[in-house]
C-alpha cells in the first residue's frame, strides 16, 4: 500500500454488494452514502446512509428506497439541509420491448436522521450527477442517454435554485458517448468538467468554461477514467476513479488518485487498496466522494470488491 494512504477503514460490509459513495461533513459529524444490492446491475439497489463521529465508529442513520433500483447517490448541503441525490432505474418492460429508463430522487434531512419523502427531479430521463453550490446556485452536469437509441448521449450544464427543478445552461459535451461528468469550481470562477466516454480509445476530457458557462473549451486527456470525482486542495486539482485498461488478455481495473497537472494531464499519485476477496486489478471499485481536512490531508471514500460483493471504505491520504 502507498505511503500516501495513512490508513484505511471499512464503513459498511454485509456480504452484499455496497456501492457508489460519497462522503460529507454535516452537523460535526461524517456522513457516507452509498447503494446497496445483490449485485453491481441488480434491479434492487436501496440508499444505505451512514454516520460516524470519529471515523472509526460507524453506524446506519438512515436507509432510504422509492422501490425502483436506487443507485449513484450523492450528498449535497443547501441551507441547513444535508441532502441525497440519486438516480432510480426502471426495469425494462419485456412484452412491450421497453428499455429501462431513469429518473433522479431527492431526499432532504434537518438533521441527518429524519428523512423527507423522495421528490422527483426535473427534467427525468437524466441521470443526476454530483451538484456542486457556487454564487447562490446549485450546478450539475446530469447526463442524457436516449434509450431506445444508444448513439445518442450528452450532457448538458444544469444549476438550480431549490435542489428539484434544474433549468439548462448550456451543453458541456456531446461527442464519444458522454455519461458521469463531475464538477469543480476553481477559484478564480473557471467551471471544470471532467467528463466520463464510452470510448475507452479516446480517454477522459476535460472541459472548462467561463461565467456564464456557455462556450467550452475541450482539454483532451487519454486515460479512460470511470466513475471521476474532482477535488481541490490547497490550490490543486486532484482526480479520483476507475483507471480502465486493456491488455491482450483482460481488461484492468483499479481505483487511483492522480494530480491535475498545468496541461490537463494526469500524475499518478497511488492507487487505492481493495479488499482481499477482490481479483488483482480486475475487481469492481471506485465512485469516491471527498473532503479535505487541509495540511495536504484528503479524505476519501470509495468502493471495491467484485460485482456481487463489494464493501465501502474511508481512508486519509497525503496529496501534498
């Protein structure tokens, strides 16, 4: 394990599969989100949220369903409120040839433990992604797969004022099937996103824009990144997911922290443990959620294991 990873700890295991995380300070205590199903493309995913005081001691305050497959949730604080995005997959309807569809939930908390009913957010067929708070408004970049024909991807630039009803902004991306797009502002206003491709040849871009966040630069980076979160400390842009890449005889698969470099390059900084029971490189992991603790401390949440267990994970990590 790296010198950077000061030490590890387990959030939440039961043997089935724990996914999907994020992680918030809210009320002087640490909340870590994530879904929990039988398995990684099981219809059963429910929100399991977990808190803890110190980081060590954890427990269930909330568990959350709309009895759809809930899954990728999400945590977000607008005033006072601690609140959990998530996106609910419908099933397909086999005898009408129906694809699955989406919407995204949003549930509310005063103080972490008494939950709201789940509100649906607008527009639904967009799956809801990370919301990030800047300037008195909520952004997100949702990203749009039409089901029934699967060319057609984009993801567009959305903000709100309420945390339910989002209105568009512009379009970040819309080329190399384009999905998990994460967000981060940098001090002096420059939006950046950093946008997941099915196209594992072309790689992660990243994309920047100025207020009022309508025209994009694209920035092309060639490592194909799953699953991406952003962070920032200390002036630096760190990124977070699955690194993807194939050989001749499998595809690998693990979850690393790397540096943003001045070019929108990657630096590899480490990768993160997995448990034993997982295949070298080649198990399920990443979808991490942050908060930085400063003196060059980050700490991060992920997933790892395989696609019918996986268990969720904090640990503190050195990025200075």
């Amino acid at each position: 394990m790296s010198d950077r990873i000061k030490w590890v700890r387990t959030v939440y295991e039961d043997g089935r599969h724990n996914a999907f995380t994020d992680i918030k300070l809210f009320r002087d205590r640490w909340y870590v989100v994530f879904r929990s199903a039988t398995g990684h493309g099981s219809f059963d995913g429910t929100i399991r949220l977990m808190v803890s005081e110190d980081l060590e001691q954890w427990s269930e305050a909330a568990h959350l369903t709309t009895v759809l497959d809930d899954r990728d949730p999400k945590l977000t604080i607008r005033d006072g409120l601690l609140y959990i995005i998530a996106q609910c997959r419908i099933p397909p309807h086999e005898p009408e040839g129906l694809a699955s569809r989406v919407q995204s939930h949003i549930w509310s908390s005063a103080d972490g433990q008494q939950w709201s009913c789940a509100v649906v957010g607008e527009p639904i067929d967009h799956v809801f992604w990370r919301p990030k708070e800047h300037d008195g408004w909520h952004w997100m970049a949702p990203y749009y797969c039409d089901r029934l024909d699967r060319t057609t991807w984009h993801v567009p630039l959305m903000r709100s004022a309420d945390m339910c009803r989002w209105e568009r902004v512009s379009t970040i991306f819309d080329s190399h099937s384009p999905n998990e797009t994460e967000l981060e502002f940098l001090p002096d206003d420059t939006l950046v996103a950093f946008v997941r491709t099915e196209d594992g040849e072309y790689g992660t871009p990243f994309c920047t824009a100025r207020p009022p966040y309508t025209d994009w630069e694209v920035h092309e980076q060639p490592l194909d990144i799953r699953g991406p979160m952003l962070a920032q400390a200390d002036g630096e842009l760190f990124v977070v997911g699955r690194f993807m890449e194939k050989t001749e005889e499998a595809t690998l698969r693990d979850t690393r922290l790397y540096r943003v470099l001045d070019d929108w390059q990657l630096e590899e900084l480490c990768v993160l443990p997995a448990p034993d029971y997982a295949p070298e490189r080649a198990g399920d992991n990443s979808y991490a959620g942050y908060h930085y603790l400063g003196d060059g401390r980050m700490l991060l949440s992920w997933y790892s294991g395989t696609t019918d267990r996986a268990d969720a994970f904090v640990a503190e990590v050195d990025v200075s």
